[in-house]
C-alpha cells in the first residue's frame, strides 16, 4: 500500500471541520458582524453551553488552540511566584515544549496513576508547601491541572474529580480542567463526568474544538463571572484575541446545536471500539486500557514495521530495543471504510 494511500489514525485533527461547520461559515460568509467575539454568532454560543453546562451566570471567551489557551488562562490566574500543579504525564508538562514556563510559571510534575492526577498526591503537595518553614523561598502551588480525556486517553471519575476539586477548594487553589478533547469524553459509554459536574467542580475549563470537529477553536469557560478581572484585556494582550471572533462563535455554535459535539465524540469511540475488538481477537499487547478514541499498543520492532507499511499511526514513546508504544487515534472524522481497511491490515 502507498503511503498516500495509507489510512490514516496518527491524530483525530488531520481533516478540516465537520461538514455542517462548514456549511454554516459558507452561510453566514457575507453578514456583516462585530469583531472580537461580541458578534451574534458568539453570544448564541454562549448561551448553548451556559445552558448545556448549567452554568446560566457563566463567563465565556474563545480562543483559537490548546496551547495558547493553557498559557493565557494559566498565567491570567497565578502570581508571579506561584506554579502549576499537572500530572507528570500532563499536556503542559509534556507536550506544549516549554510554554507555561515561558510565561514565568514553574509546572510542578506528580507522579500519575494511568495518566491522571490522584486526590491523594494533590493533597499531599499542597500540604507539603503548607507545612513547610522554608516555603517563602520556593514556588507555591498556585493552580491544579488537570485533563479530561487524560494524554493517555484515560478517564477522570466523577468521585475521583470531585475529591481533587474538594482539595483543591479546602487549599484555596483553583482547579483548571482541559478540555482539548472533552468531545470524546462526554461520547464515551465509560465516562460519568457530565458538563454540569465539570462546571461545578472547577474554577475554569475549556471545552476543545480543535480536536473535536471545529476548524481551529477552544472555547473558556468559567462557572463564576469575574473570576478572572479583565480577562478580555488579558486575551488581547496574550496575542489571543482574534479579530473576526464570529469565525470561533458560529463554530461553537454549531457544534452545541443538536447535540453535535457529543455526536462528535461519540462516532469516534464507536470507530476506535471496533479496532480494539480486533486488536485483542489478534492478539496484540495494550500499553494500557482506554475507553476512549486514543489506543495505546506495545509493539515489537517487527510489528510496528509491518503496522507503518499499511496504515498511519503515531509514535508514542520508546520503552525498549525490543517495545514501543505507538498511538492509533480515531476521530469525529474517521471513516468506516478507513477501519475496515485498518482492522484488515492487523
């Protein structure tokens, strides 16, 4: 099979935007509209997650991608002398290549348990600080991060959110959720963490387009208003404030108008349920078990050899000579032809 030809399930963002996203830029290409976000477009948007939420009173910005977003929301709500408490295996630990301590923020690493943050080690850092003589001369912990789907394409339970969120709120720290692919969350049959559980359990989050069936796109929420003073300026001077902000708001929009985004996610895990069967009636080696639309498998040389002539997957990270672990990610985009041909090929 050529490269060209080969089906492709290296990330779920290698298409464009869902069709009916599309459709409704192309209708609404010639109104004339206010920038900055304070269009119709985006108001309508708002107004669809504030009630998908529960959150009527919530505050609402949107930003054009994960990284941008972890950054401004970050350093918008820590000291200078604060940091940022994340998984080890954390996206802004990991793969964002240095930008929240760019910003001025120490990322304070804990070890992860399948990927995601426990209560007890939250707990544990944060008092550690407390109790500490010496802590006037080291970084607080300022801020707790986590995300849902976790890098490993884990699940955080609602008890398991809620006892972090109660730590976090006896500490005084916020707790920041990233949603970069929440989509695939909330489509997941193993998830029982709702919108308005998120809502109610953190102090900001963000719910993912980019990821999840939009062009470009990650929209900010946070449950209480002001939260942040002047976050708008913040954005603005963050370099993150796009102009014609009505392309991010008819985006979201559309994605919160009949239930789409979690139909998103949901036609992804049911692509990437059917490749897990056949990879477990075949015989093949998990990293580690996921629900969701990212599976993680151990590979020989010789297996991963032959995967990479016939389809495109991701590489994960190299444990031996003899195993690495490489990523099959499917998408609100993937094709069912393209998972006949991928279940063909193992």
């Amino acid at each position: 099979m050529s490269k060209t030809n080969r089906p492709g399930f290296t990330s779920d963002y290698m298409e464009g935007a869902h069709p009916t996203i599309l459709q409704r830029l192309v209708e609404t290409n010639m109104v004339q509209a206010a920038g900055y976000g304070c269009d119709e477009f985006s108001e309508a948007a708002r107004e669809k997650i504030r009630a998908a939420c529960g959150a009527p009173d919530a505050e609402i910005h949107f930003l054009a991608g994960g990284t941008q977003t972890n950054m401004t929301v970050i350093s918008a709500m820590l000291r200078p002398y604060q940091g940022v408490v994340a998984a080890e295996t954390g996206h802004i630990a990991l793969h964002e290549a240095g930008a929240i301590e760019r910003g001025g923020h120490k990322v304070l690493a804990l070890p992860a348990v399948d990927g995601k943050l426990t209560a007890e080690a939250v707990a544990a850092c944060l008092s550690a600080y407390a109790d500490d003589e010496n802590r006037d001369h080291m970084v607080m912990p300022g801020m707790v991060y986590v995300t849902h789907p976790t890098e490993y394409g884990t699940l955080y339970t609602r008890a398991e959110l809620t006892a972090i969120s109660e730590i976090c709120r006896a500490h005084g720290v916020p707790l920041f959720l990233d949603g970069a692919r929440l989509a695939y969350a909330l489509g997941c049959g193993a998830n029982d963490v709702t919108l308005p559980d998120i809502a109610r359990l953190t102090d900001v989050f963000y719910i993912g387009g980019t990821k999840c069936g939009a062009l470009i796109g990650e929209a900010v929420v946070f449950p209480q208003p002001g939260t942040v003073p002047h976050f708008f300026s913040i954005v603005k001077q963050c370099g993150a404030l796009l102009a014609k902000g009505r392309l991010l708001g008819i985006q979201f929009d559309t994605l919160f108008t009949d239930d789409l985004y979690r139909r998103c996610g949901a036609h992804a895990i049911a692509g990437a349920d059917r490749i897990r069967t056949a990879l477990r009636e075949r015989g093949y080696r998990f990293a580690w078990e996921t629900p969701t639309n990212q599976i993680f498998l151990a590979l020989s040389p010789a297996e991963r050899e032959r995967l990479e002539r016939d389809a495109q997957i991701d590489f994960w990270e190299k444990v031996s000579d003899e195993t690495t672990v490489m990523r099959i990610a499917t998408s609100w985009a993937t094709r069912a032809e393209d998972v006949d041909r991928l279940i063909a090929v193992l």
